[in-house]
C-alpha cells in the first residue's frame, strides 16, 4: 500500500524532486514540502480542486463537519456547504475569537434565517481552555463512525484533529500552519472506534484570506458625508453620515474623497457588506454606497446578541 505523508496526506515518492510528494527516502514520516513547511515554514502556493474533494465526498456513507469561523460566513462558503450530499453538520470553529457577549442561540437563528441553513449548526476551538462540542458524541447519535472535516483553507481543521488526537493520547501530529493548502491530500485517522478524515481545503477564487486567530476586535467608524472607507482595493463611498462597524482582519483606511468605483448599492438599516476572507461592514442607517467591488453580497447583520 502507498505511504502517505503524515502532514499533508499526499502519497510518499522518492521519484520524481519536481513532482508533489517528494522525500529523498520512503521511511521518512513528511514529504519535503512538509519537512520544509515544518522546519523553516517555507511553502509554494498549490492549488487544490474543490469540486473534486466534493464529489469524492459525496460518495461515501459517513458525517460531514463542515467548519467556518465566524468572518468566513458569506454566501460563497455557504454554497459550498450547501453542495455537501451526505448528513452535514455547520460548525463555527475558532470560538475562542468571538467576544464573549456573543450568543450561540443567537448566531443559530441568524444561520437559520439569514442563509436558510436547516442543518444542526456546531461550535469549536483548538484553544484548550475552550468548550467545543463533542464530535464523537454527536457520530455515536447518528451511528455512523466515519466524519470528514471540511471547509475553506486555515479555518482549522487540522488543529482540530490534532487536538483529537492530543485528547486521546495518540503521538501523531497533523501539519497545520497559517499557509493556505497546508493539507493536499485525504488523511484518515482512526481515534479508537472512529475515523477521522482530514481534508484539504477550499479557496476563494478571487480573493484573499486573512486568518483569524486572535478576538475579533469590531471597530465603530462616525462616516461624514462624502467619505470613503477602503479595504484591500475595495472602496466604499458614502454621499451622507453613517456608523459603520468594521469587522476585519486586514487595514481599513478613511479617504475623504470620491471613488473610482461607480457600482450603486442599497444598504438598508443594519445590514453588512461582505468582504470574503477578510470579514464584513456593518452598516448601520440606511443608504446607498458607491464601490468598486463587482457582486456584492449584503446581508441582514448578526452580532449574535453583542451590540443588543
Ligand atoms: N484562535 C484560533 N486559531 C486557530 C484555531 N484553529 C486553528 N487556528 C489557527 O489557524 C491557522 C490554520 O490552521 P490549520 O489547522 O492549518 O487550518 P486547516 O483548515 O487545516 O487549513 P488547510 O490545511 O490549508 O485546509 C493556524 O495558524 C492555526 O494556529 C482555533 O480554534 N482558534
Ligand atoms: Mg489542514
């Protein structure tokens, strides 16, 4: 049987430098990308085949644990979800990033209504000093002893499972990283009567993805008439006063000037912008923005009960 690097699950070969899955010698335990990313975090970009994970998913008699965290909630990852065939669980992973004021029954509904989502929705965290939901609990309900984890690139899965595996006293350590793709390939493991699968994850096609790692720290914003918000290329132009909330991992600047962007959009009352792999606006008047980013999603604001 092919061995598999225990970091990023691809077949172990001793062939071919150019080639993924490289090591000098089959006895070792990670290909050289994984002893690389490893030991001197360097990395090359890879891309991974979402619709190939999915349908090979799609196959299999088992549970899906779908993760997100809380700033990657938006209508491209839900879609993803949504493709997933065999009994599906949302789980929002990193937990111990919410601000405490946050309210689960209350992220719940907003799932519900906001993005129809009828699945039970889950919450996780690596962090130890964090409560997560039990995994093995909820398989022993459905009687199904094989999950998947899934979800967008460094939403944690990997973590994840190593804090299964730490839990259960099993030595083995699955690379997890602040790369994107640190997973290339399926990894199974087997936790006592379970088998975990690891899975590489998704990307955004056309957009960064900031990693949450820290509180989410909202930032209020008093707009002046006129003004601009930017983010990453993104502007926003506001024509009358505002407050905005940003919700965010990467620099927001204030212009006080018009934008190049001429797409028209209405926000109503406290409703978000949504910034894929970076978080999310929180508009809170009513008005009309002019930007520059094609498609935008807006959507009904959810701060799960912090800002009531
Ligand atoms: N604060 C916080 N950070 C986390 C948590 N889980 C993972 N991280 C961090 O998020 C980053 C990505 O974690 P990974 O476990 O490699 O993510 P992944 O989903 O396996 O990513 P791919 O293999 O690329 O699909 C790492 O820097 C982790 O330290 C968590 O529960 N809380
Ligand atoms: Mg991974």
């Amino acid at each position: 049987m092919n061995k598999r690097c225990i970091g990023c699950g691809i077949i172990l070969q001793d062939k071919d430098e150019q080639v993924l899955g490289y090591t000098p010698d089959l006895k070792n335990a990670y290909c050289r990308r994984c002893f690389r990313l490893k030991n001197y975090g360097e990395k090359k970009e890879e891309t991974i085949d979402d619709t190939k994970i999915i349908e090979k998913v799609n196959k299999q008699e088992c549970i899906v644990f779908f993760l997100c965290d809380y700033l990657n909630i938006n209508r491209i990852t839900i879609s993803l979800f949504k493709k997933i065939k065999p009994k599906k669980y949302f789980v929002i992973s990193k937990t111990d990033t919410l601000r405490r004021e946050m309210k689960e029954e209350k992220i719940k509904l907003w799932l519900k209504t906001v993005y129809n989502i009828e699945e039970a929705i889950l919450f996780i965290s690596s962090n130890p000093q964090f409560k997560s939901n039990n995994i093995f609990k909820v398989m022993d309900e459905e009687k199904i002893n094989t999950c998947y984890l899934m979800g967008l690139t460094n939403v944690g899965k990997s973590t994840f499972l190593n804090k299964l595996l730490k839990e259960n006293k099993i030595k083995k350590e699955i690379l997890a990283s602040d790369k994107p793709n640190t997973t290339l390939d399926f990894i199974k493991i087997k936790i006592g009567d379970y088998i975990v699968y690891d899975t590489p994850g998704f990307s955004y096609e056309n957009s960064i993805l900031a990693i949450t790692k820290k509180e989410i720290k909202p930032i209020s914003y008093r707009i002046t008439p006129n003004s601009s918000l930017v983010i990453n290329n993104y502007e926003f132009f506001f024509s009358t006063p505002n407050k905005v909330v940003y919700y965010g991992l990467v620099p927001i600047t204030r212009k006080f000037t018009q934008i190049s962007g001429n797409i028209r959009v209405n926000i109503p009352a406290n409703h978000d912008i949504v910034l894929p792999g970076i978080g999310f606006l929180n508009i809170k008047e009513p008005c009309v923005v002019l930007t520059n980013m094609p498609n935008l999603e807006v959507r009904l604001n959810s701060s799960g009960g912090a800002n009531e």
